[in-house]
C-alpha cells in the first residue's frame, strides 16, 4: 500500500506541477516579492517590514489559491475522463487514492511556496545579514494554512462540481480570516436560535488567523512556544477530520 500510496502521489504531482495556474501565481508572487525588496523608497526598517508583509501575504494568498483551483477539480476529472476506474480496478482503497491525490497537489504547491519563501528569506538576509527564527516559524505556519484550505477544498470537492467546490472553499476562507473575537461578540449580543447559530458558527469555521504570525514578524514581536503547539495540533486534528471526512464520503459515492 505505501508504493501504490508514492506511485499515485507522484502522478498527482506531476500533473499539478503541469497546470498553469501554479506557474501563474508563483511567478507572480516571486515577482511581486522581488520588486518589494529591491524597489527601495524608504529607509531600512520601513523596507524591511514591507518586504516581510509582502512576502508573507504573496507567499499566503499563492498557496491558497493555488491549493483551491488544484484540488476543486481533481476528483471531479478523473471521474469525468474515467481515469479513476483503472486505478480502483486495482486492489487500491478509494481512501488511498484520495489522499495520494491531496498529498500530491499539495506537494506541488509546497514545491512554488518554497521558491517564494527562498526568496522572501533571501532578500531579508540581504538586508539585515541575519534571519529571525520567527521568520521560518511564520513560513512554516503558512504551510499549515495551505494545507487546511486545501483539505477544505478536498472535502467540499466530494459533494459539489469543482466550481461550487472553488467558491464554497474561499466564501468559508474568507469567514475563517475574519476575527473569532467578532463572531463572539456577536454571539454575545443576541440570544436564542440566533445566539445558537453564530456560536455553532463560529465553532465549526477554521479560525485561519490563528495560522498567521506576519504581524508578530513585521513588528519584531515574540509568540509563547507554548501557543505554537496548540495552533498546530489545532491544524493537524482539523486537516486531518476534513481529509478522514472526504475518504467516508467518497467511499460511500457511486463513480
């Protein structure tokens, strides 16, 4: 099982890393980031902080959209052009098929992070001739990001067509960035169904803020280890409900 598991993993790779909309959005990413750092308007600490927000949003907003459009679709076409059948014809569970297809657009998608996260780390060493610690744990924590939302867009892809998958996956995004201090204060001030309803909410959205250090990073401020380990057992427990989630679903399908 685990050579099936790295044999359906690798053509999942390589035909993510084939899309365009993965070589679009890195190569714009990098440009973006590039241009940050070396367009230089402002005096040192000013162009520092922009180049870590910069860096951080592109490296941010590439992998999530990129994880989306990747992963929305993949299911849906290997059912539509019947390339599924072959592969369950074999002695192979549907569970591993859909996880070898995760692990491997999100692999594709780590592959054009980490030129931009290279880069990003670059053009600080650059500038300051050292590299903070909080910098790789914020880049690391992104990573974790990604691979929430891609595993949304996992889940949401065994229920709907890749674009309802697409735009479901970024509406519940976007309501994940919003702050969890907002919805509970909102809870706060209504009652009854209504009160029951913002905070079941509020509970089953990803808290994607939680995920994000870039103000820690471009402020120079320090994170308790401690919370550190409580986000990313939040991220791993949660990405791994939604992928155990899409494996029963789809297990249960007709295809």
């Amino acid at each position: 099982m685990r050579r099936a598991l790295f044999a359906l993993m690798k053509l999942s790779f390589l035909e993510a890393v084939r899309r365009q909309i993965l070589h679009v959005m890195v190569l714009l990413s990098l440009v973006v980031i590039a241009i940050a750092g070396t367009v230089s308007f402002f005096d040192l600490g000013v162009q520092v902080k922009i180049v870590k927000d910069t860096g951080m949003v592109m490296i941010l907003l590439a992998g999530s959209l990129s994880v989306v459009f990747l992963i929305s679709g993949a299911l849906f076409q290997d059912v539509e052009q019947r390339i599924i059948y072959p592969v369950l014809a074999r002695p192979i569970p549907r569970g591993l098929y859909l996880l070898a297809r995760y692990l491997g657009a999100l692999a594709a998608v780590y592959v054009g992070m980490t030129l931009m996260a290279v880069t990003l780390i670059a053009l600080l060493w650059v500038h300051l001739h050292y590299v903070s610690g909080l910098a790789v744990v914020a880049i690391a924590f992104t990573y974790l990001e990604v691979a929430l939302v891609g595993a949304m867009a996992m889940l949401l892809s065994t229920f709907f067509t890749p674009a309802m998958t697409a735009t479901l996956t970024l509406f519940l995004y976007l309501l994940g960035s919003l702050k969890m201090g907002y919805l509970h204060h909102l809870a706060e001030r209504n009652t009854g169904f209504a009160k029951w309803v913002i905070t079941a909410v509020s509970a089953v959205l990803p808290n994607m803020e939680a995920f994000r250090f870039k103000d820690a990073l471009v402020h120079d401020l320090s994170v308790p280890a401690s919370y550190l380990v409580l986000v990313a057992i939040y991220g791993i427990c949660y990405s791994a409900t939604c992928i155990a989630l899409s494996i029963w679903n789809f297990g249960r399908r007709e295809v």
